[in-house]
C-alpha cells in the first residue's frame, strides 16, 4: 500500500481512456487537482481531455484552445453546460489548452471534448438546431423546423417532470426521429464524398450534431412515457449515461490515432459498478456510462473514483472513523492517489445531504475501480 501525486503510476500499456471521477461537482480543489494531473498525462502522451459537459457545446471550447478567435469569457459561458463554465478550475484549464498549443503542429495540439448530451436530469432541449445543422451539412431540402415546432416545450422543465406536458411521444416527434436517423445513414454512406468535399473534421461536427439530436429525441421519448415515476427516471438515468459512453467512444474514434484521452465526470457516470441515486422517494439504479465503456474495451478503460475528506465550501465535515473517507485521511494527509484494493473501512458515510451533491465510497464502487484520488479538504492543494 503506498500513496503518490502521480497519476502515471495507474496507466497501463493499454489504457487510452482514463477517468478520474470526483464525488462532487461542488468542491473545487477536484478541478485543480485533475488540471495538475492533465498535466502530468500530456508527458505521458496523452493529447485530450473529456469532461462531463454538453459535446456540442463544448465544439467551441475545443476551437478556442486550438487557437481560434474569441473572448474567453463568452468561451466559458457558451462552451461549457451546467454552470461549469463558472468553476475557476476549468476557467484555467482552457487557458493552459490553449497556452500549450500556441506554436505547436496539429497533430501535437491537445483536444477539448464534452461527453455528456446538452441536457440536465430535469429538462432537456429541442432537437431542432441539431437536426437543421446535419440538414445543412447534408444540403438536404427538409422542414425541420414546422416538425419541432416551439423550442420551448422541449426544454421547460414540465416537458421532462410530467409526460402528459411532453411532446416526445407526438407523431411530429416519431417523424423526426425517422428523419434523424435517415440522416445519420446518409452521413456514413455518403462519408468519402462528405469528408473530400468538406474536411474529416467538419464530417465529425456534423455527425456530433446529429447523434445530439437524435438522442434528445430519445430522451424526450421516455419522459413521455405514461409508467411509474420509479422505472419511468431510471429509463432515463439509464439513456443519458448510453449516450455519454456512445460519445466517450466516438472520441477515441476522433483520437485513436493521437494518444489517449483523460475523461473527468462525477464518479456516478465513470464507475464499473451499478450507479445508485436517491430521487425524492425513488431508489434509481442503473448502468453508467463507465460501466458500458469498460464492458465493451475491457483494459483500455481504467477509471479513479474520487473522493472527498472534508470540505468547508459544502458544510462537510470530518468522517466518522469507520469509514473508507477516513481511512483515506489518516494515509493521505493533503491529495494523493492509491489503489482501490489499499482502502480498508467498514461502514459507508452518512454525515451527508443531498445540497452537498456528495456522493461517498461504498464497498461496491471500491471493488469496481482501479484506484482512488482522495482530497482530505486541509489547505494544501496544488
């Protein structure tokens, strides 16, 4: 059993997706500490770095560390979705991206992706502008828009919370989803012609759009559906983290060829593990995004659940000291990283609420990852 600062003791010849999970979003020494160990990977020969935010959204982070034109301000408010363009943590992680490639060739430039859909929990947008875009890009003459009608009802929260208020059910949204998927075959069929016309790059932009409307259609789909709240929310926990691991491998797609990729999400999205969420009344279990990544490339995914000892910017205090947080505090005593099979404990935390967003270790997550990057929340962090 040891600790270290060195995340490169946890990658293995055949590991080119890496996730560092984090047991909050709301504590932001996580951010730095992942920023610190990004910068570590970039030695090792990583050369992009996924995190838990709209991908279409994120198309604009990735042009600006790229070196393209814009402020970085509106970069961070319009590249980033839920709030995270506001944690100074990632405010820095964009100015390094795009510090490190000033001067360097293409091919050794990093990479900015999002792996999440452009939704929250509790609503979720239109496809509209997602479809119109593959349109565009196909030069295909279709009224997308008579269709979807008003944006607003996709993305009011009604539209989510009660199926009577959605539209994902309606005729207009099965045509659509006809539409969306007719044209994702197309783009594949027609990608030689496509990609010689246009670029490889603007192929994929398309293809980003496109698997983002089609999946909002789905989404909406189920919120429609007249079941139990129980099944009804965890058919959706269960689709929003299908398409966060349908991304995560369609970046390793994009990336394959330059290294590998550095993902960053709460731990509930990157565990091997059942994820488990307490919804109001409801008990939600599901499969992560983790979970069907890890299953379908085996030991290319190596995944780092984070966790947290105490933290004044949550109202969270020192475990109990039975617990695998406290453990992790007496051998670590500002952050470092350790295999999962070193954490001894017998009992799972409960000094928490659901405002802290705080989920702590339990003996199943533990047995489901590779090791664990523990904050103790004492001043020293990099």
């Amino acid at each position: 059993m040891y600790m270290t600062q060195d995340i490169r003791d946890f990658v293995s010849p055949a590991c080119d997706l890496l996730a560092v999970g984090e047991p909050t979003h709301l504590e932001p020494a996580f951010q730095r500490v992942r920023n610190e160990l990004f910068g570590q990977l970039v030695e090792h020969g990583f050369r992009s770095i996924a995190l838990e935010t709209d991908r279409v959204a994120a198309l604009v982070v990735n042009d600006f560390v790229q070196g393209g034109a814009g402020d970085l301000g509106d970069v961070m408010e319009e590249g980033f979705s839920h709030t995270f363009g506001r944690l100074d943590g990632n405010r820095e992680l964009v100015v390094w991206m795009r510090d490190y490639n000033q001067d360097r060739p293409a091919e050794e430039r990093l990479a900015f992706h999002g792996f999440d859909g452009p939704l929250e929990t509790m609503n979720a947008p239109g496809p509209r502008t997602y479809l119109e875009y593959g349109r565009d890009f196909l030069e295909l003459d279709l009224d997308i828009a008579s269709l979807a009608g008003d944006d607003e009802r996709w993305s009011r929260t009604e539209a989510v919370m009660d199926p009577a208020a959605s539209p994902g059910d309606t005729a207009d949204a099965e045509r659509l989803r006809s539409i969306a998927d007719d044209m994702l075959i197309s783009l594949h069929a027609r990608a030689p012609e496509l990609i010689a016309k246009t670029s490889r790059d603007a192929w994929f932009r398309a293809h980003i759009h496109l698997t983002a409307g089609l999946g909002m259609l789905r989404y909406h789909k189920l919120a429609a559906q007249h079941l139990d709240q129980t099944p009804r929310w965890t058919r959706m926990c269960a689709t929003r983290d299908a398409l966060m691991a349908q991304n995560l491998l369609d970046i390793r797609l994009i990336e394959a060829t330059r290294g590998p990729t550095l993902v960053h999400a709460q731990n509930l999205h990157l565990q091997r593990n059942m994820s488990h969420m307490r919804l109001g009344p409801m008990d939600l279990d599901w499969y992560s995004a983790g979970a069907i990544v890890a299953s379908l490339v085996g030991a290319r995914y190596t995944v780092v659940a984070g966790s947290l000892g105490r933290s004044a910017d949550i109202a969270l205090g020192e475990p109990a000291p039975t617990t695998y947080e406290a453990f992790l505090q007496r051998e670590i005593p500002s952050w470092g990283l350790m295999r999962a099979d070193s954490v001894s404990g017998t009992e799972t935390r409960a000094d928490t609420n659901p405002m802290q967003g705080y989920f702590p270790l339990d003996r199943a997550t533990l047995d489901g990852v590779d090791a664990v990057l523990h904050l103790s929340g004492r001043p020293a962090t990099p």
